[in-house]
C-alpha cells in the first residue's frame, strides 16, 4: 500500500486494464510513447507479454473517491534487452554471486530509448506526495516479489530528485538531441556552425540530391498499408545488420498507424520512382523523435538526410523545439547535435550488491560528467 490511508495501489497485468483516458490523464499529452495508445499497440500485437520478456505489471494509484490519480509504466522482465541502459554486467556479477538477477522489475517504453515521466501524475493532484508514494510502492511491490531490482529509466532529471530521496541509486549517460533557437531556415541553423562544417553538411546534402533521391513525408491517414509494408522491409533490414533480432513485429506498425497516426510523421526516400528508405518520426509537443530507420539500398550520406537533417527541416519549419534522434552516435555532433544527459534510477534489494553498484556508479557519473564536457567543447558552432 502506498503511503495515505486514502490512497490505493493496484497491479494492472494489461493496458487494457486501464480506462485511456485514465492512463492519459496521467500520462499528459507531450510525449507520445507514454500514451495509452502506443502502449497499446505494443501489447496488442504480441511485442509485449510474458513470452518477449516483457511482461505488463503496471502500477496505479487511486485516491478515496476511486479516481485514478497516478500510474508507473512498468514491466516484470526476464533479460535486459531492448532498455538502451546497459546492466548486463551487473546481471553476470549478481548471478556469479548466487544470485537470481532475473525477473527484474523495468519502468521504460519497451524499445525506447527517449526520456519521458515514469512517475505519471494526473493534473491538479499533489505531485510531490504521489511520486513519493509511486517510488516507494514500487519498493514494496519488488520486495514482496522477490526480485533484484527494480529500474526506472530514461528519467527527467527532476524526477531522480524524487528518487534519490526515496532511496534509488542514479544513473547517467548521454545522447545527442537538436535544438531550435528560434531558426527561421535550414540556412539560418548553418549560419550559426563553423565554415568548415557549414561546407561539410552542404556538400553531404547536396551529394544526396546528385544521387536523385526525393523525399515524401506521410501523416495520419496518407499512411497506407503498402507504406507500412514497405518500410517494415528498411526496419528487418536494419535489425539484421545492427542486433540480429528487431523487437517489433509488422502488425505494430499498422496498429500504431490506426491508434495514433496523426503523431506519426513517415518519411519515404525514393528512388527513380521506388521507396528504398524510410525514417519513422513520432511528434511530441515541442519534440520530434526519430525513432527507426532502414535502407535497402547503398546511397552516400542518405543516413544523415533522412534522420538529422530532414528532421531539422521539418522542426525549423513546424516551430518544433528539440529533435531527438535515437541513442548513441557521436557522428551526430558534427551536425548540430548536442551531447544531453540521460538518467535513470535504481533500487537494488540486496546491500551487499548495492553497495558495489553504488561506488561503480559514482565513478561511472564522473566519467560522463567529463565526456559531456569534451563533447560539448567540439560541438560544431562558431565559438564566442
């Protein structure tokens, strides 16, 4: 039970549990993978449930008049991948010691990696005292089954605040997003770079261009069944290439495209009248997020056109605030994206073991704190 007397926590074993327009209450509108929709989809379609390791546990919370009033995405797990927080190691290190590292207990969007809210706090309510009572009712709740630990990652910064004073260890890492200073052109962002890399992303674009590679961005109903064919073919492509095994099954795409397509931007690269690559962008409220990407074909510098710079366009051009474009990549520095840090927090059930992870943490938070630094200094925009 969450700390109250008045407050009631419950397990639901499928979003389906969850009345929409509860969970979205909760979850607000800016981000579009905490939404009851995209969480759906995953479900419905097989890419979440106990067989792929990823099992539904979501926690709510309702108030005395029944009303739900805070939730946690959450997920019993049964392996560590598809999280993009990387605890493998610590999983070889506990189980070297005799213990069971798995199941585990996740708050994540299954598969990825951008930050959102795990605490979800419906508007009006005493957000400080229902993320406290969220925290701590998942410490009880992996306590009473049993697990290691329990994750929370890809956090606002804020909310590891929270976390640390109830007890979670923090984690940090890095990626690499774009941000709009109020840009009126694609010319105007350039302006701002160094001549050299100013050249650089020119002549990229423009050996794009030379190959006569054109470009469709699709929305909502636009988006057909041969589309989502078609681009499922560049997503398997590239699973197979990057991790051997894509997490997400084609009746996915087709089922976001029914729940959400109007947050959906498709954009189709082509080719002498064929698509031979595609990047699909989910739009937030003052973000676009890059999410997947394939090609079937070998182009010079179509990568960096259909995921960076086309991204940029459209952000410029849609008063879009911040493009993020994935995980990892340091080769998104030298065109205009900028090192941010990641969080995520940590409970560990045994002392001994979270003793251990604590000092590996510490040291690890330096070491991104002085990457962080470097990077930001070879960023490619004009100095002083």
């Amino acid at each position: 039970m969450p700390d109250g007397e008045n407050l009631k926590a419950e397990i639901a074993g499928s979003i389906s549990q969850i009345p929409a327009h509860d969970w979205d209450a909760c979850a607000g509108t800016d981000n579009p993978f905490l939404s009851h929709a995209f969480l759906s989809a995953l479900e419905e379609t097989g890419c979440t449930n106990a067989d792929t390791g990823w099992q539904p546990y979501h926690l709510i919370i309702r108030n005395s008049c029944g009303t739900l009033c805070a939730a946690m995405p959450l997920f019993l797990k049964g392996h560590s991948y598809g999280e993009y927080v990387f605890d493998h190691a610590w999983a070889d290190a506990y189980e070297r010691a005799g213990g069971s590292y798995y199941p585990k207990l996740q708050s994540a969007v299954p598969f990825t990696p951008v930050t959102g809210p795990r605490l979800l706090i419906r508007d009006g309510e005493d957000r400080p005292a229902l993320e406290r009572a969220l925290l701590r009712t998942a410490q009880k709740l992996s306590s009473e089954l049993g697990v290691s630990s329990l994750h929370l990652t890809f956090m606002p910064e804020a909310q590891t605040v929270a976390a640390q004073d109830a007890g979670y260890l923090i984690r940090t890492d890095q990626q690499f997003h774009w941000h709009n200073r109020a840009y009126g052109s694609f010319e105007d962002f350039l302006s701002v770079l160094s001549s050299r890399k100013r050249k650089q992303i020119r002549k990229e674009r423009k050996r794009v261009e030379e190959q006569g590679i054109t470009f469709r961005f699709l929305k909502g109903d636009v988006i057909g069944e041969d589309d989502w064919d078609r681009f499922f073919d560049f997503y398997m492509d590239t699973g197979r290439r990057k991790w051997g095994s894509p997490y997400l099954n084609r009746a996915f795409f087709s089922r976001i495209g029914e729940l959400m397509g109007d947050r959906i931007l498709l954009l189709m690269c082509e080719h002498d009248g064929e698509a031979v690559a595609g990047a699909l962008n989910f739009i937030g409220a003052d973000t676009l997020y890059g999410r997947y990407w394939g090609c079937v074909e070998s182009f010079d510098n179509l990568h960096f056109e259909a995921c960076y710079y086309q991204a940029i366009d459209y952000a410029i051009a849609h008063g879009m605030a911040h493009v993020e474009a994935g995980a990892q990549g340091e080769h998104k520095l030298a065109r205009g994206y900028e090192p941010q840090k990641t969080y995520s927090a940590h409970w560990i059930g045994n002392e001994s073991f979270r003793s251990a992870v604590a000092r590996y943490l510490e040291h690890e938070r330096a070491e991104v704190d002085a990457h962080v630094d470097i990077l930001t200094d070879h960023t490619p925009f004009k100095k002083g």
